[in-house]
C-alpha cells in the first residue's frame, strides 16, 4: 500500500535518500526528511499507539509536536514522538501501549465492555482497603502507558550553555523571524528557537510564494547574524528572563539545555490548532486541518481516500485545496459559518468509516477533517506573569500583559495578513531590541568599573505598536455528542461533566481529579476545550471559568538533560599520585580523594602505635587568621577562651552555630602577636571561612582581621608513633625536646631543609604526634624525606581508616559523625570548654539552656559485652526489652591495639554513667549488651603516650 | 532564575550566591529571654512586598550585602554593603 505522493514543492523529502526502518518488526522504507508518522502513512500504516486507559486505536491527530497518541518506542528510547523524530535508517521502531499486538489489543475489549475507569477512577478505586494496595499495583502495573526502559542502555550524553543573548526570540514563524531580524539590525545578539524542525511555521504548509517568504526571512535573519536553534523548545521563562531553552538537534549530544540570560524575551509562539470534541473523535482517519496540510505538502502523505472537512475557517478552505491536489475526494465539506455541525463518526476498529451530520446525513469517508479554530500557547507568558484572557468573539484566550522585558507578537496577539504579522514582529523586534540595549547599559554600569562606562543610558522604549486585528470566529468546541477532551490521558467530555456534577466545577480542580491537561502534550491541545466542556456543564461562560496555569515546562525535558555532565571537581593533595602509586585505595571524603589504606588498615594502626606512621591530612581546613582582633574573633567562635592564649601554644576548641548545635572543631595556634592559624574539619573548611566572614562583615565590622584560606597552600603530615620524635629530628633544625617543645605547642622552622614549615604537637591517633605544615610546592618532597629517613625505624604511611580507628580507641568525637543537626555542645561532654563567664560566644544562650535544663544526650563511649561483635554505626540503642530508643551507636570499629569492638554512641543521660549497660539493637536484629566506660578513651586515657 | 547585584561583582545568578534572607538584630545573649533569642533564630516576617534581605556572594567576591526587593514582583533597589548607606552603590538591573 503505498500513499506517498509524487514529489511536489514545499516537501522536506529528499528522495535521492531512501531510508530502510522497521515497524514491529516488518521493514519498510521512507525518505530522508520523513518524520516515523509521515514514514508509517506513506506505507499505509494509520494506527501508531494505542490509547491510554481504554487502549483505542489512534493515528495521527496534528502531525507534529503535540500528536498526542503517537509515542513509540525506537530501539531502547521508550516515549519518542512519532510525528515530531525524523526517521533514520536502521530504527527499529515499536508500537508502545500494545497487548499483544497493534492491531489487536486485548486490553481494548475493556473500553467495549464498560467504561469502568471512570473520572477519578484512580483516587476512588484504590483508597480502600490499603492492604491490597500490592494487588492494585500488580494490576496497573499490566495497563500502565509507556514503553520499557531497557537498564543495561549506555548513558547518552548530554551538555549544558550558558549563554547571554540580548533577545531571545520563541518561535521561528513569520513574526518571530521579523522580531529576530529587526532585533539583530538593532543592534542586539537574537537567538531565535523553533521546535519545529525548520523555521517557517505555518507558511512551511503555505503556498509557493509563502515558501519563497520563508526563505527570504531565513537569509535576512542569518545575514544579520541571528543564531537559529531549530527542534529547540523555550521550555520555560523565570525571574529576570532566565530563559531554559531544550535543543534536541546538537551534534554529538543526545539533547543540550541552554541557559540564557536574555535581556528581552520575545514570544511568538502562534496558535495551535484546536480537536473537536464529539463521539468518535479520537478515531484514526479523525485529524485537524493543519495535520492533514503537513502531511501532504511537508511530507508528500496521501492521509486517505475520501474525507470529509468541517470547517470554519482558512485553514480548512486551505486544506480542503490540500486535499483535492493530493487526489483524495472530498465527500463533503461541512460549512461550520453556515452552521452545518458534524454530530459523531462510526468506525471500524481501525478507521473512521462514516460521518454523521446535524441534517440527518450519513456521508461515508476514511477521513475527517476539522477545522475549528486555535489556542494560543501562552505558556511563556504566563510564566512571566500574564494572566490570559478569553475572547469570545475570536473564540480563543488572548495575553493580557507581561512584565516589560516580555513581548509577544504575531498570532498569539491577533490575526493578519502575512504583511501584518511581519510588521507587527517587525516593530516588536524593534522594541525588544531598544528595551534589552537599556538592559544592558544598565549591566555595564553596575558590573563595569564607573571609568569605563561612560555613554548615557539609551531612553526607554514606550511600547506604542499597533494591535493586530482580531478576527471574529464561532465558538466550536464540542458537538452535540460527548467525545474525548484529552488524547493522551483518555478523557471525555462525559468525564469532565461526571466531575463537574460531582463538584470539581473549578478549572483546577477538574484538572487534577480527572488529569485532563496533565498528559505529555500538557494541555496544549486539551486546556481549551476542558475549559469550554467544562463551562458547558456548569451553564458558564469559558470567561468565566478561565483557565489554568501554565507552568514550565513548556514540553518535556529529560532528565539527562536537567543533569547535563557529571561536572563534581574533586580535590586532590599534592602527595595524591604518590598515594595511588603506592597501592593506596581511594575514597572520596568530601570533595577530597584521600588515601583508605594501602591494603591493611589494621596493620597500619599497629605500626603507628608501635613504630611510627604518617599521615596525608592535607584536606583539614586552614586559615591563616592577622589582625589585632584575632583573639577576639577566636573568643567569639569558640565556646572557650582564647584571650591569653601565648604564642608559641596550640589549643583545641569547639564552635557552635547560634542554635547551639556544634558546628566543627579544631586546633588553632598562635604563632606571633597577631598571626594565627586556624584549623577546621576537613568538610567544615569552606563553611567556616564564610562563617568568620559573615561574623566580621555583619556582626563587627569594627574588628581587624585578615582571613586567608590555605588549606591548599600547606601539605599537612601528621607523624604519629613513640618513634615520631626520633623522626622529625633528622629532618629539622626545631628543637623536639619534651621540655622545649611539649605537648599542645607550635614551632616553626626549617624542615627538609624547607624554610617556614609549622610544626605542632597535637593528639589526635594518642600518640605522641608532631603536625607538620609545609608549603605545598615541597609537600611531596617532605613526605618521601620522611619514609627514607625513617626506614629503619619502621616508618610506614597511614590511611583515613586507620585514622579513624585510633581516634575511636581514643575516644574523639568527629563533628558530623558521633553529632548530628541536633546535637549541642552539651552531648560532647566537653563542658569545661563551655565557658560562660565569656560574654559573648555564638550559640551561648542555647548553650547555657541546654545544660540548665540538662534534657539532652550524651556521647559515651561503651564496648559490645561480645568483644567479637562490632555494631553498626546508627544501631538502636533500646530501654532494656522495650522498643523505646534512648541512643544509637554512632562510631563503631574493631580495635587491633585492644583486640575487641569498641564504640561511641549517643544516648540518653539516664544512660551515661559508666557501668551501665545498654541493649543495642543490630541491623539482623539481634539485641546485644554493651557497657559504658568511664572516659571516652578506650586506649590510654590519661594521654601518658602523646605527653611523652 | 534572579539576578542579584553583588555591589562589588556586580549582577550575579543566585546560584553564585548564598540567600541569607531577612536579618534580625542580635540580641544580648546574656540577658536575652528564650522568646527573644529564638525570634531572632526563627522567626522572620516574610512578607508579600518590600523586603530588606541579605546575600552573599560566595562564589565571588564573598562580600555580605543587602538588597532590597519585592518578594512579589522580583523587583529591586539599590543593593547596600553593611556599613553603608543605601544608594551609596550602583544600581540595579531590574
Ligand atoms: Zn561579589
């Protein structure tokens, strides 16, 4: 069967370029230029999906964009638009929706046998009993829409742009090419969006000299530099014109989203032709005047045999022209203006095959024709805050008004000739380009330096253009019969008067209870005449119901798009290629690519305890803190004192945000009068720089501080180990005496023959331990001194992991781990750090409540009775034999220096004394007994090692 | 999404910027009460209209600045360094 047409002017074929595809399974061939619709009714094919609750029958309704029943599944892509993807060869495409095959569907006979899914089928149907809500699902499941999603599909790729575009025009028709041109001629940068395949809109379905216009307008609007983005979608308008803008055809990319500034936003989206609603509309050979245009002048697709056209207006005296030229007879021709009314359509299972009209006739056809008139897809402007208003005289919603950096032209706006729709665009093109050059004058100003910018500001343009006509056209939105409203989401017009007489009379109400407007095509065939049927049951005018919003997006973007590339920076020490050269597993800490371990982490913590280790801890935050009012600061962040700290020492300290809840730790040492650094978490690195910042840029401006990031700027060694002393000494001229340089102290010096290195005797593993702080460019160097030098006394590096293990066995908390959101610095157990003889610290008050009230956790640390069972970090800790939680584990390890599990855990003050014994319930739940010590320390913890 | 004018960057997306939103004066943390301090914590007036709200730039210039804008409409007037005085910087793009 072949219904292709011989070759004419105005087809997008080409037919030097036959392209072989397969249609469930059967190969046919189409033409380079096809869309998979206009390839499949070329070969006689007019059923493409199946609807979706009552599986019918469908074909092609619009033949573009919005053809809501034509989602087939191409290869392993489910939900492609059949009447918008052009066809290539080799696509194996497949009918969507169908069981066990397109044309028979055993799922259709439930659409014969009763019309069970009624309007808020799903709401009222599956509230009750909720314990067969498994069963429920089984069945949907069966009937649910869409294609399958093959998981082993390679990731596409796909991209992001910025851009900063003076004009962003939507919409490639006459008026928007006008727009374009006469902005970019202005002057301004225009990026102009079809999402369409070709630029042209209705004038590509036009006559020759339309067609001639296409192209005049194309090269006027390349000569003056407009960027055309076809099969692109404006897909939705935010604050300041942050336009998003989906294009569906860059190379080497499955789509790309743009993100534009635009200065002015042009909207010249047209009209979108409006379905019919009466019984046996949703039949296939049931289509609009524009689908059966595309198909035979774009696409060379003969749509039938013998049709039938009700129309009111050009579009469908143009398509009954269309028609004849195409060889297809026309049955008849129902003059709506004369008030002829089709009344229903019978059919086959696969096809209209009779027209039933007011006057009693029945006229046999395989096609019917409707042409009754437009939407406007105000979409874009609604986002911009335009609240449409219906025109019962043109018979469709008009704008109303959009902030000034928003205009709209062409048919969206009125009717005309194709000189009036070029001059309305023209003169809005005008316009959009005179407001984007104060836009960015004004940008200049405020982002330039004032010498720079010295031109006055360009005066601002009055919008003073001519309103287009509006063009009277009768009000046809549904016949005498009930037929369906919305394709994609099966629902008729019965359904929306069910609903409205149960009370959903409100446009968004009615909306979401019968989810007409919410299928993929997202209203823009639909809203309209739900509006109308809907004012219909409820004796109203469409005015008066108005109509819903719109929201972005205006089509559907994938997700893929929305994530753009894998685009994480990741944070690397200098001594990282080391790490990984010597076996080291990564693992991602942050934004941080640290060491795990170099194969066994235990046997690391053996060595450190015994020997000596060293540790990369390049990624703990720094801050080189000058300034006269440092001790202030310090003062006021920490929760305890830092006014006589001498130089030369190093204390440790806890912050709180205002709430009270801790915010991070660290040691901070003073190395002059006014110099200090500051260290902090890892993760807390950036939080509390901005943290400082917003201290002394809104809270005392008047103190004097310099803060300077370096985290990056030092590589950081931690020495742990008894033999750490006997280390550091080859390499340094510090005197690491226990008398010149104790515990809790910084010097500074030359190290590995690097001068300015810092070094401060800390105990985070609890052993005696020397931190080291060099200059990053000799940070690889220093570590590789440290392991030679420190052969024979066992020298061997350590990871995160093991890390992790020795502060456990010592009992310290990590900020973010053993706290949470919730927890003030009471649950640290630390309250002689609490110092409220201070006047002022942040989160003071809550503080000093918290311990008042004495109604918080605490963290303990506890050892699982079972020495042999280590818990999971987050396992319940429960009131003995109840289910009431009164903790939860939240550090768990084996020791290898203790040989047995050791633990901290959050748990309730009843619960804190040492000796209680706590019933942890585990992930396999077991309940286990675990006993609460007396210090945070499991391993030494009177600090004997680290003081030596 | 909104353009927001860093007084120093000048026009910046929002992303580039972190929302601090309505400011609150500090109260004496020693003698404040609990319904003080948690207002101060809390509560804020959000309201339908002109706003005073504070930003900062953290991915540029890391200034805290104010501006104020119509929670409504979008629309903005002159941004304000704390410190100084309103108009003291240059304007706004609307
Ligand atoms: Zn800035």
């Amino acid at each position: 069967m072949n219904h292709r047409l011989p070759p004419a002017d105005g087809e997008v074929l080409d037919r030097t370029k036959a392209l072989t595809f397969t249609w469930n399974g059967k190969k046919l061939e189409g033409f380079e230029g096809d869309t998979i619709t206009s390839a499949l009714m070329a070969n006689g094919h007019h059923i493409i999906g199946r609807s979706m609750k009552y599986h019918r029958p469908r074909g092609v309704l619009t033949a573009d964009f919005w053809d809501p029943n034509t989602t087939v599944q191409v290869g392993d892509e489910p939900n492609v638009r059949a009447s918008h993807r052009k066809l290539e060869a080799g696509m194996q495409v497949v009918a969507q929706n169908v069981w066990p095959s397109l044309s028979f569907d055993i799922k259709a006979a439930n659409g014969l046998v009763g019309r069970f899914l009624t309007a808020g089928f799903y709401y009222k149907t599956f509230m009750k009993p909720a314990a067969l809500w498994p069963r429920y699902e089984h069945v949907l499941a069966k009937f649910a829409p869409g294609g399958e999603v093959d998981l082993d599909t390679p990731h596409g790729r796909y991209d992001k742009r910025f851009a900063h575009p003076d004009v962003v025009v939507a919409g490639g028709g006459p008026a928007g090419l006008s727009a374009a041109i006469a902005a970019a001629e202005a002057g301004s940068s225009v990026m102009l969006v079809e999402h369409e395949h070709h630029v042209g809109g209705h004038l590509l379905w036009g006559t020759e000299e339309d067609r001639a216009r296409v192209a005049d307008l194309t090269a006027a609007a390349l000569a003056a530099g407009v960027e055309i983005l076809t099969n692109s979608t404006v897909t939705g308008r935010y604050e300041d014109n942050w336009i998003a803008i989906l294009q569906r055809n860059h190379p080497g990319v499955v789509e790309r989203l743009i993100k534009a500034r635009a200065k002015t936003l042009v909207v010249a989206a047209g009209t979108i032709e409006r379905p019919y609603v009466f019984e046996g509309n949703d039949l296939p050979g049931v289509m609009t005047s524009g689908a059966v245009r595309r198909l035979i002048t774009m696409y060379g697709v003969k749509p039938g045999k013998q049709a039938v056209v009700f129309s009111a207006n050009e579009s469908g005296e143009a398509a009954i022209d269309d028609l004849r030229r195409a060889g297809v007879s026309i049955a008849r021709v129902v003059d709506a203006l004369t008030g002829e009314r089709i009344v229903s359509t019978k059919g086959s299972k696969k096809r209209v095959k009779e027209v039933l009209l007011e006057d009693g006739a029945k006229i046999k056809c395989d096609l019917v024709v409707t042409a009754v008139g437009w939407t406007t897809p105000t979409s874009l402007l609604n986002m911009a805050g335009d609240r449409p208003v219906y025109d019962a005289d043109a018979a469709r919603f008009f704008p109303s008004g959009a902030p000034d950096n928003v205009l709209a032209t062409g048919g969206m706006v009125g009717d005309g000739s194709l000189d009036d729709l070029i001059e309305h665009g023209r003169v809005t093109g005008e316009l959009a380009a005179g407001r984007a050059a104060v836009v960015r004058h004004r940008l200049q100003v405020a982002t330039a330096r004032a010498e720079t910018v010295d031109e006055a500001e360009p005066g601002y343009l009055a919008d003073e253009r001519t309103p287009l006509d509006r063009w009277p056209h009768p009000e046809l939105f549904r016949a005498s019969t009930h037929g369906i409203v919305d394709y994609s989401e099966d629902v008729s017009s019965k359904d929306l008067y069910s609903a409205a007489a149960e009370g959903f009379d409100s446009v968004e109400l009615i909306k979401r209870f019968t989810t007409a407007t919410m299928g993929p095509s997202q209203g823009k065939l639909e809203t309209v005449n739900t509006v109308a049927v809907l004012a219909q049951a409820r004796g109203d005018s469409i005015g008066d119901v108005g109509t819903t919003v719109w929201r972005p997006p205006y089509a559907p973007i994938s997700l893929g798009a929305l994530a753009g590339r894998i685009n994480e920076p990741t944070r690397l020490s200098v001594i990282q290629p080391w790490h990984e050269a010597n076996g080291a597993t990564p693992i991602l800490a942050g934004q941080w690519v640290r060491p795990d371990h170099y194969g066994d982490p235990l046997s690391e913590v053996r060595n450190t305890r015994e020997n000596v280790g060293i540790i990369d801890v390049t990624p703990l935050g720094k801050l080189d803190l000058q300034g006269p009012d440092v001790a202030n600061l310090l003062s006021l962040l920490y929760t305890n004192k830092w006014m006589q700290l001498p130089i030369g020492s190093v204390r440790y300290g806890i912050m709180c945000a205002e709430d009270g809840v801790v915010l991070d730790d660290g040691v901070t040492a003073r190395l002059d009068e006014e110099h200090y650094l500051m260290t902090t978490t890892s993760s807390g690195a950036a939080r509390i720089w901005s943290w400082i910042e917003m201290w002394l840029q809104t809270e005392r401006p008047e103190w004097q501080v310099h803060v300077t990031p370096v985290t990056t700027g030092l590589t950081s060694i931690n020495i742990a180990g008894p033999k750490s002393r006997a280390l550091l000494g080859r390499l340094t001229d510090i005197d690491l005496d226990n008398e010149a340089f104790p515990y809790m102290r910084v010097r500074q010096g030359l190290i590995a023959g690097i001068e300015q290195c810092i070094a401060w005797r800390i105990g985070f593993t609890g052993e005696l331990s020397y931190e080291i702080h060099v200059p990053s460019g000799h940070g690889l160097a220093v570590w590789e001194r440290l392991l030679a030098e420190g052969a024979d006394l066992g020298v061997k590096p350590f990871g995160l992991e093991a890390q992790r293990i020795m502060r456990l066995e010592k009992g310290h908390f990590i900020v973010g781990q053993d706290t949470d959101g919730l927890s003030k610095a009471p649950v640290t157990g630390l309250d002689p750090l609490l110092k409220f003889d201070k006047d002022d610290w942040a989160g003071l008050p809550e503080v000093r409540w918290s311990l008042e009230s004495g109604d918080h956790p605490v963290i303990v640390a506890c050892q699982p009775d079972d020495r042999s069972i280590v818990p999971e970090e987050a396992a319940q800790i429960l009131r003995s034999g109840t289910t009431e939680i009164v903790g939860r584990i939240t550090s768990s390890r084996m020791s290898p220096t203790l040989e047995r599990s050791i633990c901290l855990a959050q748990v309730s003050k009843e619960f804190a004394d040492a000796g209680t014994s706590l019933e942890v319930l585990l992930v396999d739940g077991r309940r286990i007994t675990a006993t609460v010590i007396e210090h945070h320390a499991h391993f030494d913890p009177e600090g004997e090692r680290l003081r030596g | 999404m909104l353009l927001v004018p860093c007084p120093n960057c000048g026009p910046r997306n929002a992303a580039d910027l972190s929302y601090n939103g309505e400011s609150r004066p500090r109260p004496d943390p020693q003698t404040c009460s609990p319904e003080e301090w948690r207002t101060y914590l809390y509560l804020r007036d959000n309201p339908s209209g002109w706003l005073v709200e504070s930003w900062y730039c953290s991915s540029g210039c890391r200034k805290h600045f104010t501006i104020e804008r119509h929670t409504l409409t979008g629309e903005l007037r002159t941004p304000i360094l704390p410190g100084s005085k309103p108009g003291a910087t240059k304007g706004s793009t609307k």
